[in-house]
C-alpha cells in the first residue's frame, strides 16, 4: 500500500494541528499514524496517510503546502509503502542523570544499534530533581541490552534501567521499601547506640551484615543488646532526629494519590518505624519490636527478627491481602537484607545500595533523590506536580 508522510516542522503555536487536519479533511483519506513532539518551542508534526489517488494526491499536495505557508512552517512530503505501524516496543530503557552528558546517550544508542534495535520514540520524562529520558526501543533482548548498559552506567555516572515493554510498570498496585538509608538518611539502630555509648561498635556490625558478610539475625541480637538500659525518652529523641530521604514523602504522597499501597519493612524497630509511617499515611509496617521493662530496654528483641526471608513474607503477606499479584508490585531496598524482597517483586529496585544488591535487582539508582523511583514507573515530573497540593 502506497502511502505519503507529510512533515511540519516550525515554531510552535495554538492551533497549527487543528489547522493541518481541517486540511486533510477536505479529502477522502485515511490517517495511519500520527506524531508530534514540541521541543523548546519548536514544534515537528507527522501525519501519515494512505496515498490518494493521482489527481487527489495533486491538489492534497498542493493544499497543506499553502496551509504551511499561512502557518510559517516547513513542509516535507515523503511518498512510500507500508501501512506505518510500528513495531510493538519491547523494552523501556530510562535514563537519569544529573546532569545528563550527550556522551551517555550516545553510548546508549551504540548499544542498541549493536544489537540490530530501533529506537521507536525518545522522551524526557523529568527534568528535576534529575534528568529522566525514555527510550522505547524494539528488537533488542533484554537480557543483552542490560549486559551491555551495565559498564554504560558506570563510565558515565548514570543510572539505567531497563524494563519489558507494554503496560506492565503502570500497573504496580504495592510499593514497599526498606527503612534505614532508604526511606530515611539514617540508620535507627546507630542513632540508639549513640545515646547508648555503643556507636562505633554498632556501625562496624551493621556495616558486616548489610554487605552480607555475617548473620543478620545475630548482628540485630549483638547490636541491640549494646541498647540494655536505654528508656523511652530516649526513643523518643532517635525519632525527632530522623531525617527522610529527599524525595520520600514526594514519592508516597504520589503512589498514594495514584491508589497504589505503600509498605514499609524494616530491619530497625516498630518504636520508631510505626510512627514515622502514621506521619506518612502508611498503613502496613512490619519491623523487630525492642523489649522494655519498666520502660527501659533489656537489650533484647521481642518477637521474632526481621531478617532478609521475613521481608520477602512481608511483601508476600501484605500483597495477598489486599489480592495483588507480586507481578504488580515493587520493592526497593540498600542492603543484603533486602535482597529476598527484591527478587520476589515485580519490580526490585536497588536504591544507593551495596554492590551485592545493585548486580541482582531489576533497576539500580544512584541519585540520591527517592522520588526518582516514579520514573521507573512510567511517572512524568509533569504528572508528579500536577499532584501535589491536591
């Protein structure tokens, strides 16, 4: 099937679409394809249609040059076969950087090109707090492409994440996170052991476990028993001096005005975690409960620990309850706690976490911004604005 492409190109105004197809109107064709992209105030309209017959073809080419006279626009007409549907797109690949380098998309677009791909459509998804660009590419394995991006995203300090195409990352209904250096800058147990005495101690085991070189349940156990004789008031004070990740409460006030659940899951303490999540509107909270007598710590944990398989319950449990299927679902993590959870997930985001996290999950984000996490999900800054504030 024979078919013409006509090209506008010029400075953007209102109106210029609405003029073109009450041109087209005026004939007896179809539209196959459309696509337009304003960049900077310039605007670049494509209106693909089936090819007319001669004396039509004619005056349909002579009528939309006039209309892109009027409108001071350049028109290119090209004449060709096929119907323009575009392949179905297999994969998304977004890129964030701050800032973002030409060198690092054009690394990318090598790759592709190396595996015999096509781009089908590039757009920027964000420009603040990073910068975030789509590429909707097709015929490339995934398996390759993030082979092949995983030293990309080293030598050009971005981060790069590769999903399957289609609907599948707007149809996440649970996000969970990890607490310490997640949600939060801080880790809760170092904060207590501070006012216990016992940080340094405390850091060098926490340091161990979250890498993955001891036991998590016994590097809790040595960690909390440092804590033996704190009180409430102290508890109390950890809390006040939490500190959120920049981004994080951008980030649930956002899945929450979406209708997506949060949950949190935390190898720290009920005690500080639960109330953090009522600031945030969080309803499903899952962490080790420190024991107190007499409203003092013993130095002991009551209930069983949070370790690396209870998390991956958690995400589990709380997805069963509410009849969410894990392919829906997100979890994002820094340690070798979190690993389990991450690869239950549909989605595992490794976020400013340990190498061992970083190779295993689905995405890895190095800027320190939590709300970068939206664009993974298909979220525009555009859409994340528009929210807040309502």
């Amino acid at each position: 099937m024979r078919t013409v492409l006509f090209s506008f190109s010029g400075a953007d105004r209102s109106g210029i679409t609405s003029r073109i197809f009450e041109a087209l109107a005026e004939f007896d064709v179809s539209v196959l394809d459309v696509g337009q992209v304003v960049l900077r105030g310039r605007l670049t309209v494509g209106v693909l249609i089936s090819a007319p017959v001669e004396e039509m073809e004619v005056a349909l080419r002579q009528r939309l040059t006039l209309v892109a006279g009027e409108l001071g626009l350049e028109l290119l007409i090209q004449t060709g076969e096929g119907d323009g549907v575009q392949p179905e797109v297999g994969l998304h690949l977004t890129l964030m950087g701050m800032p973002l380098r030409p060198r690092a998309v054009a690394s990318i677009t090598e790759v592709i090109s190396r595996l015999s791909g096509n781009i089908e459509r590039i757009a920027r998804v964000s420009d603040y707090p990073v910068v975030a660009i789509e590429f909707f590419v097709s015929g490339v394995d995934i398996d390759a492409m993030k082979t092949l991006l995983a030293p990309v995203a080293k030598e050009n300090a971005v981060d790069i994440a590769v999903q399957p195409g289609g609907q599948a990352r707007h149809s996440k209904r649970l996000v969970m996170l990890d607490v310490d250096s997640t949600l939060i800058q801080n880790e809760v147990i170092e904060l207590l052991a501070d006012r216990a005495g016992s940080g340094e101690l405390v850091k060098e085991i926490t340091t161990r476990a979250m890498n993955g070189e001891i036991d998590f349940s016994d590097a809790v156990r040595e960690r909390v028993a440092t804590l033996a004789g704190l009180t409430q008031e102290d508890i109390d004070e950890v809390q006040r001096n939490i500190a959120l990740t920049p981004g994080a409460r951008t980030l649930v006030e956002t899945l929450h005005h979406l209708g997506i659940h949060v949950g949190l899951v935390s190898g720290g303490f009920i005690e500080v975690v639960a109330p953090l999540a009522h600031s945030l509107g969080i309803k499903f909270v899952r962490a080790n409960s420190l024991e107190m007598v007499n409203g003092t710590l013993t130095g002991k944990v009551s209930g069983p620990i949070i370790d690396r398989a209870a998390k991956a319950h958690a995400l589990k449990e709380f997805a069963e309850s509410m009849s969410i299927p894990l392919d829906q679902t997100v979890a994002i993590g820094d340690g070798a706690n979190d690993l389990d959870m991450i690869a239950a997930a549909g989605l595992g985001v490794a976020f400013n976490a340990k190498p061992i996290v970083a190779k295993v999950a689905d995405a890895s984000i190095t800027a320190p911004y939590l709300d970068s996490v939206l664009f993974l999900l298909g979220i525009t800054r555009r859409e994340i604005t528009s929210y807040q504030g309502v």
